[in-house]
C-alpha cells in the first residue's frame, strides 16, 4: 500500500468521551496495588465496563494511585494492565506536623471519610468527614482546648 495516500476514516477518530469512560474507584487501604490486578476483584462492577477504558485506583488512604487500562471485561471479572504506579509520600498526602507534634495526625482519609484526625498513641481515628485540610486541623485546635480545660 502507498503510504502516502494512506488516510484516517472520519469515523475511525473520536472525542475521548464519546469512545471511553474514564472510571475512578477507591481502594481500601488494606489492599494494595497487587491486590487489584487480580481478575476476580473486579467481579462486582465488571458489567459497567467496557475494553480499553481506563480506573484511576486510588488508595482509600492516599498512599498511591494506579492507572489501568481495561483489557476485557466479561460479566464476573475483568482483566486489567497497569499503566502507571504512583507511591505517595507522607507529605504528598499533606498530614501535617503540627498535629504529630502534640500526638495526633491530620489525613485525608478517601472518598467517604473525607479528612480526619487520628490519635498517635493507639492509632484511634477521633474525628471525620472534614471536607478539607483546613477544618480538620480546625477542628483538632478546638479539641485540643477542650482536653486541656
């Protein structure tokens, strides 16, 4: 075939959105990112999927995000292929050290949690569903009065 006359059919290119759903689920932190290349894992959400459409898996507690690409998908299972890995730090997640220093840890917590504040000493989550950074340390000041009173 001459390569030079060799053309794109308008109906082979598309708006991303009109060809794939780009999906989002949130993974609890107990799993990690080998956990959910497994097939069966996906086994209650696979119908909703189609080949070639891409999960951002992000860890319930914010330690990392996965990107996958969706291989096939059939009624039980999906199979996926990881594309990227990102391991997060203690800082990327923004726990801050002001709440370490006086025992207590600020966090984002996922999707339902939202931001919270766990106590050091025995790992106790105290308080949740902060919608952000600023009104969880908020509220962990506001604690903090009312223990030392």
């Amino acid at each position: 075939m001459d390569q030079q006359n060799v053309k794109l059919e308008r109906d082979r290119f598309h708006l991303q959105e009109h060809a794939r759903a780009d999906r989002v689920a949130l993974i609890p932190k107990e799993l990690g990112p080998e956990d959910i290349e497994s097939p069966a894992f996906w086994a209650n959400v696979s119908n909703q999927c189609r080949p070639f459409e891409r999960i951002e898996a992000r860890a319930e507690d914010g330690t990392w995000i996965a990107e996958l690409v969706i291989l096939e998908a059939s009624r039980t299972f999906l199979r996926v292929k990881r594309l990227q890995l990102y391991r997060l730090t203690t800082e990327d997640v923004a726990q801050t050290q002001i709440a370490q220093a006086v025992g207590y840890t600020v966090m984002y917590r996922g999707g339902h949690e939202l931001w919270g504040v766990k106590r050091l000493s025995d790992e106790e989550i105290v308080h949740t569903k902060e919608p952000t950074r600023d009104a969880a340390e908020g509220w962990l000041r506001e604690h903090l009065k009312a223990v030392a009173r």
